[in-house]
C-alpha cells in the first residue's frame, strides 16, 4: 500500500514540475492593440486663406440716343460677356456642432473682368447734322469693367465624412465697376462707381493635412445697375445735341479654388 501511495505522490510531483516547466517554455501571451479611429478634422476655429478663380459674368444695358428735344432716336438692348482672371483672399470663423458647420466669411478680390459691346443707330434716324455727311450712321461703344469686389457671406454646411464638408453660403457683395462710352468720333467718357447687390452658391471643402484644407467653390455675384450719361456737342437732326444714356446690370459667375489654414482646434490626425 506504502508503495502504491509513493508511486502516485511521485507521479503529481513529476508532473507538476513538468506541467511548469511547459508553462515556462511557452510564448508570453499577446494582447492586440485597440484600434485607432481617426477623430477627424476640428472644423472650429479662425481661418485664413487665398484662392484663383475664372469669372463668366454679364453686362446686360439698355442704351438710348436723343435729341435736344429730349426725343428718343434709337433705343437698343444688348449684353456682352464679362470674362477675366480673379484673385484674392479671405478670412473666416467656422463654429461646428457634431456634423453641422456654422460660419462666417468675407473675402476681396482684384480682377480683370471686361467686356465691350457696340451698336449703330440707322442714318435715317441719327445721322449727324452738319458734323457727318447725310447717309452716314452713328455708331457706339460701350464697355464695362469689373475694377474689383468683396462678399460678406454665411456659410452652413454637413459633413459628408469627419474631412469633407458640403456647404451652402451666400450674403452682401460689393465692388467697384467702371463703365465707358465712345459715341461717333468723340474720345469715350468713362463713369466708375462703387456698388452694393448680393451673392450666392455652394462648395466643398476638405482637410487635407495639418490645419490645412482646400476648397472648391461656386459663386454667382450681382453688383445690381450702373447708369452712365453722356451729353455731346454733335449736332443731331431733330434739333439740338445728341445725348446718349445707358443703364448696364452687372452679373457674374465665380469658379473658385482656394486653400485656408485653421488655428486653433485639433489638427487633422493621420494615420
């Protein structure tokens, strides 16, 4: 019996021994990291930033020819498209409420925008009198010039995903528009006016490393009319001198890129 009981103390010793020395000699357990999940991009904040653009937009007038009479000779509606080169910069404050974006933006833009457009009055209605041969029609230029202009806008947007905000935006635009005359053989008469109307449109924007994001924008601008009066010394038949008035409606279309730095918030967090 002593023996039996012998033999199987020995054997759990053995084992055991063995059964740790096999727990030594195994690899030490792994635990797997959590996984990292981007937080996104801190949309809150100051920003400042510049962009290039292409503007389309429209001069679109109403150009007369009277007399000394005060009769109207020759009326004719028209436009001509405005086209040039945009750039500039802007600076803003974006508030962001889990996926909504509030904000503010203003921004100025120096342009080459121009545009020019002529018509002709018949000789049988405004040949000049005793300054042109009978027979000869009286021809006119008209040209218009975007000098420059600025927005004032809202902007609410939706995160598409925690980089990418869709956005719509829209407010007050100004600018200085300068119109020309040209009317027979007379040197043109210019106008140039500071004028106030409104803007809207839409764009994305995207984190793009950093506190940095780019834009895509659209924007249509009306900078609302611009009169332009020009009284001559030619004479007219009818009587008296010919004077010539215009009223020109200024619209435009604004295709933009543009890149803005954030400070303050998170930056974007890469992975």
């Amino acid at each position: 019996m002593k023996t039996i009981v012998s033999g199987v103390i020995g054997f759990l010793v053995i084992g055991g021994v063995g059964t740790a020395e096999a727990a030594d000699q195994l690899p030490p357990s792994y635990t797997k990291s959590p996984a990292q999940i981007d937080p996104g991009f801190g949309w809150s904040g100051f920003y400042i930033g510049g962009n290039v653009d292409y503007g389309w937009g429209q001069s679109s007038d109403t150009s007369t020819l009277t007399n000394g009479l005060g009769t109207v000779l020759f009326s004719n509606t028209g436009s001509s498209n405005l086209k040039g080169f945009v750039g500039g910069g802007q600076v803003g404050l974006n508030w962001q409420l889990e996926s909504l974006v509030l904000g503010l933006e203003s921004d100025v833009q120096a342009t080459n925008e121009q545009s020019s457009r002529g018509f002709v009055c018949s000789p049988s209605v405004c040949t000049l009198s005793g300054i042109l041969p009978v027979g000869l029609p009286v021809s006119a230029t008209l040209n218009e010039k975007i000098d420059w202009f600025g927005t004032i806008r809202g902007r609410v947007g939706i995160l598409a995903f925690p980089r990418v905000l869709l956005y719509a935006t829209g407010g007050l635009a100004y600018g200085e528009v300068t119109s020309s005359l040209a009317i027979g053989p007379l040197n043109p008469v210019s106008v140039n006016a500071a004028k106030v109307g409104y803007t809207f449109g839409a764009g994305v924007e995207g984190a793009v490393g950093g506190n940095w994001t780019a834009k895509f924008e659209y924007l249509y601008v009306d900078l609302g009319n611009l009169p332009l009066g020009l009284a001559t010394n030619l004479a007219v038949l009818g009587g008296g001198a010919l004077t010539s008035n215009s009223n020109s409606k200024i619209t435009d279309n604004i295709w933009r890129l543009g890149v803005n730095y954030k400070f303050g918030g998170p930056p974007a967090v890469r992975y």
